[in-house]
C-alpha cells in the first residue's frame, strides 16, 4: 500500500484508529476541527477482538446517529446466566434498565470499526495509513509529530494537540513520560471465535465458573457465518493458535454438556490481561483515551465501551477549546474520566479474581454469596445497571 502525503499542520493529531480514536475524530470532526488519524496498520481491523456493546455506549453512538446501523448488524441479548457447570446460580436481566438500549449488544469489533469509520469520513475526514509515529514533541504553542511512512521515509507535523489511541503499548504515552501503574495476572487466556452447536439460547451471555477456570460463551451475529459464538477462557497456559479440540475440551470439561459439537474456529489467539491506568489523561498538549489510558480484566466487557465513552468526552472538550473557551477546561478530562476507569478496573478485577478461584471452599462460599444475593431483584438490577456502564452518565 503506498501512502498519501500528510498535511504539513493539524488542530488535533489522532495516533490509533481504534474505537476511541474513530470515536474522538468524529467528535471533533463534527464541531469543523481540522484532525488528522494516524494509524500503523495498512488496513482496520479484521478480527472481532472487543464484541459487546453496552447500553451506555450505544447512548454515545446514538449521538453520532449510528447506534441503530449497529444494532442492525448485531445481536441483541438481553440477559447473563452465570453457572457452575449445569447449577444456575444468577441470572442478570437487562432487559428492565433505564435506557432506550435495554440489553447488551453481541457486535464484532471489525464491525464496529467500519462503521465508525464511514461515520468519519461522512464528517469529512478519514484515516491515513500506514504511518507509524516515532516520536512527539510538546512545546508551548503545539506540538511536533515525527512518523515513518511504508517505505520508512521520515516525516513531521505540526498539531494544536495529540490524542493517543494507541493501545496498551502507547508509544504516545510514553512518549509524554505518563506512567502506567498496575500489574499483570499470571493466568492466561484463550479468545476464538467458533462455528458450533451449543445448548443455549442464543439471546444469552454464558458465564461459567468452573475449578479449571473461568469460560465466557455468547452469540456473534450468524448473517455471514452460521452458528457462531465467542469463546473466552482462563487457562494455566492458553495455546497460541487454539484449535478445535483445544475449545471441544475447554466446554466439554467447564459447560454443561447436552450437544456441544465445536465444528471450525474461525479466529483464535491467546493473552495475559493486565489491570492498568494511566497515572494522568494529560500531559501539556497531549492526552489520552482508550487502551492507552486504562487496560483491565475483559470480564463483563468493558473495555471497548469505556474508551468509545472517554474519547466523546475528550472529543468534545477540546472542541470547546479549540472555539476559544480555556485550555483549562482540559482539565475537566482526566477528573471525570479517570475515576471511572479506576472504577471500572476494580470491578473488573474483583470479577476476575472471584471467577478464578480455585479451592472448593473459596468456590462454595462465592457460588452460596453468589446464588443468594441475586435473588434479592435490587441486587440483580444494580449489577444489570453497573455492567451496562449506566452509572457513567
């Protein structure tokens, strides 16, 4: 893919065209600024990685006028069953939230993206690729962004200032000397997404305890493959490229049983999740949204919305700025967000961590506390409220 030349200026550079870098462009694109997406890939994603949209989000979307052509091209599910293999111990319906979105969304990422994306270049802008950014600069009046381009010739611009979208590994973050505190889980896990048959409903999210860990089972839309489903779990030491018989045996041992039959994996790969926030949103000129700026457990799938929801704030704060109201207002980003995220990791990881545990007294007491709390009807609403992000407002 040969590059075209970038502007010599921009009002705002965005390095990543993720979900939060789409979403800040369109925000800024949409208030006339002039912004400029960056992203070292040569294409977007194709994979489905981040998969559910929640309620909160959807709100957010909304206001871009591209929440229902999302909707359209997923799968609305409307409750989560937690189990220990075949004992049901809670079910957390959304379906009573008050929200025009009463229900999580099943979307693939690569879905999400590409209408993002047709939203921004329906703003009038677009993103170039690929581009690897090298190096920034802040200054008083702006700041310098050095790149390479495919063919690893050298570049620079000039922007009013720079978001970085670029994930967990933000060469922007670091760049800004922005700390990342936090630490990483020594359990790893297993993502594919499969073709099968599976016993369940597909209008629910499948939550299995089991002692060989925990396994996430919800429905992908089947307009272009039939029967497909995303499949996480923890293991001691997940497979790089997991197979058909590695997933056939991950549900056959933790799910349960009645006719599951895994036929093809369509995508899979492995990680280790880290829980991780950034130790400011803003350094100067330069600020953060997305992966950069938080990381954490996928329990409850969080990520994903959590930095669509941070870059429409942050969007929309410079924006104000850039039409003359002060720099300070700025400011506002890291105390608004900030919290949330940190909100949002503590949550996540206390999820995690009662959803891996091992010994049978510690899974006898979370499966009895579990089991009985959620019949009280406020706790399961409050749950169905914090998931779907609605405390974020």
């Amino acid at each position: 893919m040969t590059t075209t030349s970038l502007p010599q200026s921009a009002d705002i550079v965005v390095v990543g065209a993720g979900p939060a870098g789409l979403t800040a462009a369109i925000t800024l694109a949409d208030a006339g600024a002039d912004v400029v997406v960056l992203d070292r890939l040569s294409e977007g994603a194709n994979t489905s990685r981040a998969a559910v949209v929640h309620a909160r989000t959807l709100e957010v979307l909304d206001e871009l006028g591209i929440a229902d052509e999302l909707i359209d091209r997923g799968i609305k599910v409307p409750r989560l069953i937690v189990r220990d293999r075949a004992r049901t111990l809670a079910a957390i319906d959304f379906d009573g939230l008050p929200t025009r979105y009463p229900f999580t969304l099943m979307a693939p990422q690569e879905v999400t993206e590409a209408i993002l994306l047709a939203r921004l270049r329906k703003a009038g802008g677009d993103v170039r690729r690929p581009y690897r950014v090298t190096r920034i600069t802040d200054d008083d009046t702006g700041v310098t962004v050095e790149y390479l381009d495919d063919t690893d010739t050298a570049g620079t611009m000039r922007a009013g200032y720079v978001i970085g979208a670029d994930g967990m590994h933000s060469l922007v973050r670091e760049q800004a000397g922005i700390g990342f505190t936090g630490d990483t889980y020594p359990t790893s896990f297993v993502l594919a997404d499969v073709r099968m048959d599976w016993p369940v409903a597909r209008n629910e999210v499948a939550l299995h305890l089991s002692p060989d860990g925990v396994t996430v089972v919800a429905p992908l839309p089947d307009d272009v493959t039939p029967d497909r489903y995303r499949v996480v779990a923890s293991l001691d030491d997940a497979p790089e490229h997991p197979s058909v018989d590695d997933i056939q045996a991950i549900l056959d041992a933790r799910c349960p049983g009645g006719a599951v039959k895994v036929t093809e994996v369509l995508w899979g790969s492995r990680f280790r999740i880290h829980h991780r926030v950034a130790d400011h949103y803003r350094a100067g000129r330069v600020l953060l949204a997305g992966d950069a700026a938080h990381v954490h457990s996928p329990a409850g799938g969080q990520g994903m919305n959590t930095g669509i929801q941070d870059a429409a704030v942050l969007g929309g704060l410079l924006a104000r700025v850039l039409a003359g109201e002060p720099e300070t207002l700025l400011d506002t980003y890291e105390t608004t967000r900030r919290p949330v995220a940190k909100d949002v990791v503590a949550f996540t990881d206390l999820m995690t961590r009662t959803g891996t545990l091992r010994g049978r007294p510690a899974r006898l007491i979370r499966n009895t506390a579990l089991s009985t709390l959620t019949r009280i009807p406020a706790v399961r609403h409050k749950l169905a409220f914090r998931l779907a992000e609605l405390a974020y407002r």
